[in-house]
C-alpha cells in the first residue's frame, strides 16, 4: 500500500472522440463543459478510499484516429509508464470499441516483455446518455470484460459523474491489489 503511495500512474487510452478527456476533467473537476481541445496533459490528483488519500498521475495523451488504429504508434514509454489503464470506447462507435481488444493485448505484450504479469486495466464505454445512437450494447462491453478479464464499466462523461468516480475506484483498488499481490 505505501508503495502505491508514492507513485501511481494511471493512462488514459482510447479512439479519437470516446470521451477520454471529458471522463478526465470530470474526475478531476466533476464538470463537464462540452468542447475540449487537444492537448495533451498529464494531472496530479487524489482519491480518497477506505479514508486513506490516495495520490496518482493520470496522463490523457492526444493522438489522431490514425494512430489509435495502428497499434503501435500507442507508445510505448506510456505503457512503460502506467501502472494502470483505462481503456475507453464510446457505446455510439462501433469501431472504438472493436480497437479495445487489439489495445488490451498490445498492452499487455509490451510488459509482458518486460517481466509485467499483471496489469490492471478498466474498460468503460462511454456515452451512455446517448441511448438513441447506441452501437454497442451493454452485454458486448461485460462479454469483453469477461473475455479479457478486465472490470467493465458502462458510464457517461456527460451526465453521471457517480459512473466515473465508481470506475476510478475501481481501477485503483485494482492496482492496489495487484501492487500488494508483487
Ligand atoms: P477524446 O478525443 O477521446 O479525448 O474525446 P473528448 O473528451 O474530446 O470528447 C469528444 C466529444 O464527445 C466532445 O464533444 C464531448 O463533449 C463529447 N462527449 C464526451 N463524453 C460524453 C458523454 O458521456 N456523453 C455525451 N453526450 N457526449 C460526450
């Protein structure tokens, strides 16, 4: 647990558009404004669980639709870098979340290579207020879940900041769990 003190680094990943920066400021801020533009940013935040203050990195990276698409241009110092992945996909973009599987196991491979056995990944399709263009239904995402044992999350950037925090929850006591099973 103190190790996980001192340095967790969460990245956030998924196609252009699902929501990665929008699910990111409304962790960091509980809002969600709309339009977000393209930078590239890494915060410093905290969550509280259990009442212990828990302090970590989370790094929304910019790409392009290209670059998602082709495995490897997801760098590979980022995956270095994290000890936990959100895996975005949009519920109303069949494509984004055809990509999660081909990411999860890109992910898992680069630290594989390094002597990484487990890796903490959380997947969320997003967008769940826009029902009406839905693609992707909720069974896909547990399936998915279930297939790669990830957690799935089903939550929506725009309406339900309770969804996010719950993920972000998750997420972090699965790298606790993981840090402490070393
Ligand atoms: P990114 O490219 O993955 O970082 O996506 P953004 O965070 O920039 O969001 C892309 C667009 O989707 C923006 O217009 C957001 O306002 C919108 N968006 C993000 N999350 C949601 C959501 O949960 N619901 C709805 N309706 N729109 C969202």
């Amino acid at each position: 647990f103190n190790a996980l003190k001192m340095d967790t680094n969460i990245l956030v990943l998924g196609a252009d558009n699902v929501g990665k920066t929008a699910i990111t400021v409304r962790l960091l801020t509980r809002r969600f404004i709309g339009e977000y533009g393209d930078m590239e940013s890494i915060y410093c935040y905290k969550v509280i669980i259990d009442g212990r203050e828990i302090p970590f990195n989370i790094w929304d990276p910019a790409y392009s639709q290209e670059s998602v698409l082709c495995q490897s241009s997801v760098q590979e110092k980022q995956i270095l870098w994290a000890d936990g992945f959100v895996l975005v996909y949009s519920i109303c973009d069949r494509a984004s979340f055809n990509a999660v599987a081909r990411q999860i196991h890109h992910i898992r491979s680069t630290k594989d290579s390094l002597g990484v056995e487990k890796v903490p990944i959380v997947i969320v399709g997003n967008k769940r207020d826009l029902q009406h263009c839905r693609e992707v239904s909720s069974e896909e995402g547990r399936l998915l879940g279930l297939a790669t044992d990830c957690p799935f999350y089903e939550v929506s950037a725009a309406e339900n900041y309770q969804s996010i925090l719950t993920m972000f929850h998750g997420l972090i006591n699965r790298v606790k769990e993981y840090k402490c099973a070393v």
